[in-house]
C-alpha cells in the first residue's frame, strides 16, 4: 500500500508540473508580439460588427463591404497578408482580443481613455461624433427636450461611455437615468421607428449613412449631443508593438499616395474627410 500511494504522489506531482508547464508556455506565447506570426502565415484576423454602416456591413446577398474593410485590405496589401474578417459580439471585443481569437479590432473603434488601458492604439483614421437621432414628428430638438425621454444606445459603445462619463448633458434627463441598450444600432432604430424609443444617442458616421439610405431621410433628425468629438483607431494586444508600426506605416503610405482620399469618398462623398 506504501508503494502504490508513493506512486499515485508521483502522478500526481508529474500530472500538476505538466499542467504548470502549459500554463507558463501560454503566458508566454501571450506576451509575444502577434507580426511574426501574421507575416509567416499571411494572414490577420480582424473582429467586427458586420452591422455598423458604413464601417462594416453585409449587402443583401451576404458580402461582406465597408469603408473598414476597405482599408483593412488596402494596409495588409502592402504586406501581402490577406485579413480575415470575422463577427464577434461586440460587448466581447476587448475579451476576444485578450483570448487571441482576434487580432485586431478594426470597426470604427473609438479610442478612449478606458479603451486604451488594456489595449493598444493605431494612429487614429477618421473623426467621429456622438449624435441624437430623433423623429422628427416628435419635435424633440436638442437635448434638453429628451428630459423623461426613452434613449436607446448601443451596448459597449463609446457612446455609453460617454453618457455615464458625463451624465448632466443627457443621463440625467432621460426617463429612469438609464438608456435602453442595443446589441447593434439596427435594432435601436426599429424601435425608434416604432417609438419604442424617443432619442438614439449613436455615431454621426453611421446616423448620416443610415438614414441617407432610408426611403425618407426627411422624417429623421440629427443633434449635437454636445459630447466631444472622437477618433477611429485600430484596436490591438498591448504587447503588439511591431503590428502597431506596420499598420500605422500602412495607414500613412495610404496618406500619401492618394488611396486614402479616394476610400474616404468613396464612402463619405466630396465632403468626406
């Protein structure tokens, strides 16, 4: 009986240094820089939301477009590397990343301070801001007409960040201090139609894109929401400096050769940025 308890120990002990050993080996692989990787295999994985027009959205018949997409494949062209688009829950970004399901966030992310402790930025690409959309039946016209308002947002969104941020400008207003949450900006609109909602505190980018697109853009209305303005980055692990530099070079030769300009009316017009 001695015998076999003194080799049940030695399992034991050999079975908790095999699993320490992983354990070590993926915090190891974890800290890595991901550009080695993506530049071997060719290959970057990008997480989205694949209903935030005109970032990226599928058309009718499933294909995938959108001004990021757009400028995910001319940055990786440059490198040979083929980005390979996948659709994540977008409350989960930041946790996808960490679990290295993804390697960058590239869908009109905004940087905040929040944001930017736990993940690293690109140079940022394009300016957005927070707006209220309203009906315009509804003859709300700033945001001191949605006191005791139902407001919708999305969740995880910079907006919500800001509403929380900076509760006076329009937190405190809205009926119960709190907006009703959205997994995307789709859903919040049909219940703005349907007056579910009264205000939709969302990206310009996706608002003026949205309703441009609707049979009458006349019945909507755009408001400052009097939060700052914001810019689009590209999310990535912390550890991912190198990748940081390749894209931010990538994002800069587009600058300079023009490419950048014509993406950017491409998907925004003459007036685009």
């Amino acid at each position: 009986m001695k015998g076999l308890n003194k080799l049940l120990v030695f399992v034991i002990f050999l079975s908790i240094f095999a699993l320490s050993g992983c354990s070590i080996v993926r915090v190891k692989n974890s800290k890595t820089d991901s550009w080695q990787r993506i530049e071997k295999t060719k290959k970057v994985v990008i997480g989205i939301d694949d209903s935030f027009v005109p970032m990226d959205f599928r058309q009718k018949d499933g294909k995938l477009v959108g001004y990021d997409v757009d400028l995910a494949k001319a940055v990786f062209k440059q490198y040979g590397i083929k980005p390979d688009f996948q659709t994540i829950d977008w409350t989960m970004n930041v946790t996808e990343l960490r679990n290295q399901t993804i390697d960058l966030i590239w869908n009109g992310f905004t940087i905040t301070p929040e944001r930017a402790k736990v993940v690293r930025f690109s140079e940022p690409y394009l300016r957005n801001d927070q707006v209220l959309v309203t009906k315009t039946d509804k003859n709300i016209k700033s945001v001191a007409d949605m006191n005791d308002e139902t407001l919708g947002a999305q969740s995880g969104s910079s907006g919500v960040q800001d509403l929380d941020q900076r509760p006076k400008i329009l937190k405190d207003r809205i009926k119960n201090k709190q907006p009703i949450l959205y997994d995307s900006f789709n859903n919040a609109f049909i219940d703005l139609n349907a007056n579910r909602i009264q205000g939709l505190l969302i990206d310009s980018i996706y608002a003026k894109y949205y309703i441009a697109h609707q049979s009458d853009p006349r019945s909507y209305r755009i408001i400052s929401s009097g939060m700052p303005s914001e810019q689009f980055a590209v999310g990535m692990r912390k550890q991912d400096k190198e990748v940081q530099r390749k894209i931010n070079q990538g994002l800069n030769r587009l600058r300079k050769n023009g490419e950048l300009k014509k993406i950017n009316h491409k998907w925004f017009g003459k007036n685009s940025q």
